[in-house]
C-alpha cells in the first residue's frame, strides 16, 4: 500500500553515544547495533577504577605542597645550624683571645715587679761575694730568689757562654788562640729573662779567637 504523497516517512533516532548521559555509565553494544546498558559488575569497577585515579590525583597534588614545605624547613634548619656553628666558632675565638691577652697581662705584672727587683739582687749577688751575705740575712735573701725564680725569673750569664749580642752586652774585647770563637769569658752583671722576655741582657768581656802564631808576635812585640 503507498503512502500518502502529504505523509511523511518517521524518522527514527538511535542513540548510539558510548555514555548515558543520565547515568554516566558505559553502554555495551547490542546485536542489533543499538547501545546497551552495561552490566552493574562491570560499571562498578570502571567507577572504581575512575574513583582511584581521581584520590591519587588529589594525593598526588597535595603531596607536592607538602614536600615544597618540607624542602623549605630543612634548608631553614640548614640555615640556623650554620649560623649555630659560625657562632660558637667566634665565641670559641673570643674566650681564647680573652684568655691570651689575660696571661699576657699577668706576664707583664710579673715581669714589670721582677724587672724593678733586680737592683736588689744585684746588692745580695756582692755581698754574697765580699762574704757579707750570713745568717737571717741570707736566709731572707734566699727565700726571695726562690720565689723569683718559681715566677720565672731565670738568671743567664756565665764564663765560657759564647757570645750572643742578643742577650750579652760586651764590654770588653780580647783576644786568644785558647777559645775557637766569641766567648764570654768574664761577667760584670748578671742578665736576666723572664719567660721568653729579656728584661736586662748580660754584661760581659769577651775574647775572640786569634792564631797562635799572630799571639806570639803580639807577645814578643809587647816584650
């Protein structure tokens, strides 16, 4: 039978789209090529699925802020333990400085009292020589040079030293074929140090080395 030639064939529309709009889930194809719904089993482990990626994607891009901060407060803490070291360094320095300056302090006291003393050694080193030095006298006498020397007072120069012009002061001046070089062969004053100071060099004769050919001529000469 034919159609009317006003009426018009129906169009028919299928909805072949993969993904219910309304439910959002996966359609699998029927025979017939039109779209079909999913089994629950298989739409929920697709939903799963999409679930698990979406929470690592948030701890993904939450844990990017938080190793940022992490990295952050360990550089902070680097920071602060540098400066920790720095200062503890410097403190270090300082007490050893402080310490350095305070012995030389008590170095230069000694030595400035020792220095003004030794007048007064002088006076008991000839009495002891002309015998005048005896009885209490000595006795006090000694006990100062004890306590002298256990503050570091040290006494230098003596015959046969060879001559230093650092810390001898010659006075006069000979000649001999019996010594092999400067050397201090008679000692007018006493020279003293004190630690590594010098606080009076020695006052000294010395006699330098001369060939006992040139001595012989000298002799006969004076002859």
């Amino acid at each position: 039978m034919s159609r009317n030639e006003g009426e018009q064939e129906p169009v028919v529309v299928r909805d072949r789209r993969r993904i219910d709009p309304e439910t959002g889930q996966r359609r699998a194809p029927a025979p017939n090529g039109e779209e079909a719904q999913v089994p629950d089993s298989i739409s929920g482990t697709l939903d799963e699925a999409v679930a698990e990626a979406g929470t690592a994607a948030e701890s993904d891009s939450a844990a990017e802020p938080a190793q940022g901060e992490s990295a952050g407060l360990q550089q902070q803490v680097d920071e602060l333990t540098a400066d920790l070291k720095r200062v503890t360094a410097e403190y270090a320095n300082y007490r050893k400085r402080v310490e350095r300056d305070r012995e030389s302090v008590i170095a230069g006291a000694k030595a400035s009292v020792a220095g003004d003393l030794l007048t007064v050694l002088d006076d008991l080193e000839r009495a002891e020589a002309h015998g005048d030095l005896n009885g209490a006298f000595k006795a006090v006498a000694d006990k100062l040079v004890t306590t002298l020397n256990s503050a570091g007072l040290e006494a230098f120069g003596a015959e046969g030293d060879e001559f230093d012009p650092s810390v001898h002061e010659a006075v006069q001046h000979s000649t001999s074929p019996e010594v092999s070089g400067p050397t201090v062969t008679a000692v007018l004053r006493r020279g003293y140090r004190f630690a590594d100071r010098v606080l009076r060099p020695a006052m000294v004769a010395v006699t330098d080395h001369e060939p006992a050919a040139a001595a012989d001529e000298n002799q006969a000469e004076q002859g």
